[in-house]
C-alpha cells in the first residue's frame, strides 16, 4: 500500500513538474513578446518626436514668411478694394483661426496673418480694437477673408 501512495505521488509531482514547466515556457513566451511591444512603442514614440520637430519648424517658416511678407508690403496701399463677398459664399475654400488685429479699415481689419479681414450685415461679431485676438470663421477669397463670425478672445 505504501508502494501505490508512492507512486500515485510520483505521478502527480510528475503532472505538477509538467504544469510548471508549461507556465515557464508561456512565461518566456509573454516575456518575449513584451520586448516586442516595447521596442515598437519606443520606435513609435521616435517618430512622433520626429514628426512634431518637423511641424514646429514648418509652423516658424510660415509664421516667418507671413512676417517678412507683411513687413515688406503693406497691403492696404494703393487701390486695392476689399470687398465683403457675403456670408453664404460656398464658391470659396472656408477658413477659421484666432489671429491678431493689426489695423483696421472700414468694414474690416488687417490681421497679423497677413490677411485682410472683411465683414457685412450678416456677420456676427464683437467690437474690435488694434491688438485685439480674434477668432473668425469665413470664406477666403485670394488675399481676403469673408467673415461669417467674427469673436473677440479673452
């Protein structure tokens, strides 16, 4: 009878060693592939900072050029009539954006974009000063935004 307990323990320390042996291996398993995932995660995260860098850059070379462009020209001289091309104008591309007044002119306003903004009846809009940040949604026209809404921000 000692002999049958024996051996019955011998065949479950067995099965106890098999099980064991089997949890390793899927331990190994998982272990190797969260090496995987994190190595993807950081080559991941790599190219985000990358991406950011470049849009960084991209965003001073266009705040730089809006600058030097409206240093070098000022753009309510001469001739030019900008003309408020009404608020349901689907011909033209929408725009939006908070930007800057940098002068105004009658029924509008020169922003530190470099645009020119213009508003008529059907426009919604707060009063406005020089130095003023503003959000407007419109339509742009060349040089020249329609504007639908016009905000002043806090």
């Amino acid at each position: 009878m000692a002999d049958a307990a024996l051996s019955a323990s011998q065949y479950t320390l067995e099965d106890a060693n098999a099980a064991v042996a089997d949890l390793r291996s899927q331990f190994a398993a998982a272990e190797t592939g969260l090496g995987t995932a994190k190595f993807n995660h950081n080559q991941a995260l790599n190219r985000l900072f990358v991406a950011q860098a470049a849009k960084e850059a991209s965003d001073k070379s266009i705040a730089i050029a809006y600058a030097q462009g409206a240093a070098s020209t000022d753009i309510l001289k001469g001739e030019s009539t900008y003309v408020f091309s009404g608020c349901l104008n689907q011909a033209y591309p929408s725009i939006s954006g908070t930007v800057s007044v940098t002068k105004l002119i009658p029924s509008g306003a020169q922003l530190s974009s470099g645009h020119v903004l213009t508003w008529g009846e059907c426009t919604t809009k707060d009063t406005i000063n020089i130095g003023d940040v503003i959000y407007y949604q419109g339509n742009i026209v060349g040089n020249c935004i329609s504007a639908v809404s016009v905000s002043k921000q806090a």
